[in-house]
C-alpha cells in the first residue's frame, strides 16, 4: 500500500509541478493584477475575512489541544480509536506546515506586494525576510492538511470540507498574500501529508 501511494505521490508531483510552472510563467502575474484591482471593494475585505480559518495561530492552538487530548487518551489504561484518529489529524497538519516551512526558506519568493511597489517577481533562495516567503502559501497548507484529513476520517462530510479548503485558498490570492501557484503548491503539500498520515494510521495500532 505504501509503495503504491509512495508512486501516486510521485506522479502527483510530477503534475502539479507542471502545473505551478505553467502558472508561474503564464498566470501568477495576471491574477495577482486582477486581485489589486479589487483592493478597494468588499472582495478584499471578505477575503481577509476567509482567510482567519486558517490563521496560523488559531490552527495551531487547535491542533496543540488535539495533540493533548489525544495523548491523554492513549497514555491511559484504554486507549481508544478516536483518539488515535485525532492524533493522525493533528500530526497530519504537523508535518505538513514543518514541510512548508522548509520550502518558503528555500525558495524565497517574493510576495505580490513586492510586484505591486518594485516589480519584484520571483525566487531569492534561503531567505526568511517576511516579503519572500510566499512558496508555498502556509494557509493553503494548514486548511488543506486539516480538511483533507478530516474528508478521509468523515467521508460523508468531504465536500463541505474540501469547499471550506477551496475558500481560503482562493482568499489568499484576492487578499494579496499570495500567487495562484503558490495556493497550488500548499494545497498539494497539504493533501499529501494528510493521505501519508491516514496511510500509517492504516497499518498502525487500533487499524
């Protein structure tokens, strides 16, 4: 199961690379223009609004009091299933941000308001000055690896999940933060730590 997923994440890669390409060159810019334009109007403002979903600081908090409740749990006499499934939850958007942390280092790239004010387009490498951290977008990570992993748990509830994900991810762009490729990347990030976390929970303890 895991070499085949391992194969699937391959593949996946391979094509949303091509994709984020493809928007880096031909529709990053364009976007990142039209969400400008919309600065002065209630789209700004309720992206902004959108976005607080997946406020580092407020995930985080959830995800630490998950984490805590779920060692409770399974440090005890009677470990129990949901627990076990709330730590994969929790370790799922875990590791998905430490990855995504990682990669904004490495690439560097600018944000769009540095296009707005310097024409500033692209990738520094290793940096971690605030304006060239935009690859991939850390909210687009969080939603995504929480909702995806949410959706494998809840399946029923899948589509409310996956369209509250869609939401911030859009939100970043039209709230200036971010590039369309950027929410791309997080996204994959995101629904690849939460599938590789479902995938351990399978063959672990309680499956």
């Amino acid at each position: 199961m895991k070499s085949r997923l391992l194969a699937q994440t391959g593949k996946a890669a391979l094509a949303v690379t091509g994709l984020i390409t493809l928007s880096f060159l031909f529709f990053d810019r364009p976007a990142a223009w039209f969400a400008h334009g919309l600065k002065q109007t209630a789209v700004f403002d309720l992206a902004k609004y959108v976005s607080l979903a997946a406020d580092e600081t407020f995930l985080s908090s959830l995800v630490a009091v998950g984490l805590a409740a779920s060692a409770v749990n399974l440090l005890g006499p009677t470990p129990k299933n949901w627990a076990r499934d709330l730590l994969c939850i929790c370790l799922a958007v875990c590791a998905a941000m430490a990855l995504a942390d990682c990669l904004k280092f490495v690439f560097g790239r600018c944000r769009p308001p540095l296009l707005f004010t310097e024409d500033r387009y692209g990738f520094t490498w290793f940096t971690e000055e605030s304006g060239f951290t935009s690859f991939p977008s850390g909210h687009a990570t969080r939603i995504f690896a929480l909702c995806a992993a949410l959706a494998l748990r809840f399946r029923r509830l899948a589509g409310p999940f996956c369209l509250l994900a869609v939401l911030v991810g859009v939100s970043r762009v039209f709230a200036l933060r971010h590039y369309p490729s950027d929410v791309l990347a997080g996204a994959f990030v995101g629904v690849a730590a939460a599938c590789w976390a479902w995938a351990l929970r399978r063959t672990g303890p309680g499956a």
